[in-house]
C-alpha cells in the first residue's frame, strides 16, 4: 500500500502548517493514497534543552490535523531518532511507508546534526520513486510565519499574532478565545 506523508512537528497549526496539510491532503485525494504524518512525541526543542512552549496542547493539534483528512498520526520517540544519519532515516521510512510523496515545510530538518533537508529529500526523490513537495516560508506583510528558532518558541511577530490570531492561525477571534480557553482547564 503506498501513503503520502507529512513530516514535522506541529506545534500549533499556523498558517504555514496548514499549508503543509492542505496541500498533501488534496495530494493524497487525487492520487487515492492515505495520508500519514509522522512527528514526534515531545518538541526536538526539549532535547536541546531550549525552553519549549506549546502554542496549543497535542490533543487540539490533533483534532485540527484530523480535520484536514489526515488519516493517521504517527508519533515517534525524537531521543530514539535524534542520532540516526539523515539517509538512514529517510531509507527506513521509505521501506515502512512505501509513499508516493512527502510534504514538509521549508525549514524541515531530520537526523544526525540535522544534515536531512529539503534539499536532501529531493535528492532522493528518483532513487526512492516519490515526488518531494517542499512548502515554501509564508509571509504577511513581511512577516515571518513560521517560528524563529532563535527566540526559542516565540513567533517573530508575536504582537501581531496577540492582535489578531488570524493572522498566523487562520482562526476568528472566537475560535482563538475557545482553544485558549480549553489550554487553560
């Protein structure tokens, strides 16, 4: 059986990672394979002791994703993986998932020193008979959407997401309210 997959962590649905999804969803609807999304258990950030904060908690990223007609999630141990080389990494997901595409955002790394990029899965796209569909940075009003890992969990526009959510989120002000809402019971 063959799958699409999404690699990443999805800390909180802004607008790049709905991007991401979309795309390999509709992906996933034309070519009638599944769409399965890998990510970890616990931020990459913990394991390089940066102070990590969640912008909603996994079970809410899990419902929004599902939303988008991922039809599974696969969470992994980042401890396990983090010393993995790039292409070895790459090799047993290919072997385990037999996709016929992979979605990641720009800024994707995987393995050993982070050495897998965008650039490394488009290497391998003919060797491995996938297509590589690399979201690029999405940006409004020259704001950067996606975080900047210097400011360790914090958006680079931070007030313009506080003034309105949508901006980054894609949600009303009320849907914002309710999720904030839900994060703190």
């Amino acid at each position: 059986m063959t799958s699409t997959l999404i690699l990443g962590f999805f800390d909180g649905i802004h607008l790049g990672h709905r991007q991401v999804l979309q795309s390999a969803a509709n992906f996933a609807q034309s070519n009638n394979t599944k769409t399965i999304l890998l990510t970890f258990q616990n931020s990459p950030g913990e394991y390089f002791n940066n102070n990590v904060k969640y912008i909603y908690p996994r079970k809410i990223n899990y419902e929004i994703i599902t939303q988008f007609g991922i039809d599974k999630i696969v969470e992994s141990d980042f401890v396990k993986l983090v010393n993995i080389p790039a292409e070895e990494y790459l090799s047993n997901i290919i072997k385990k998932y037999n996709p016929i595409a992979i979605f990641t955002g720009y800024n994707y790394t995987f393995g050993f020193e982070r050495k897998g990029t965008p650039k490394i899965l488009q290497k391998y796209e003919t060797e491995y008979g996938y297509k590589y569909f690399c979201v690029p940075k999405i940006s409004m009003n020259g704001l950067k959407l996606q975080k900047d890992a210097s400011r360790a969990g914090r958006y680079t526009a931070k007030r313009e997401l506080e003034k309105d959510p949508r901006n980054f989120i894609g949600y009303t002000k009320e849907e914002y309210d309710e999720v904030k809402d839900i994060k703190s019971d």
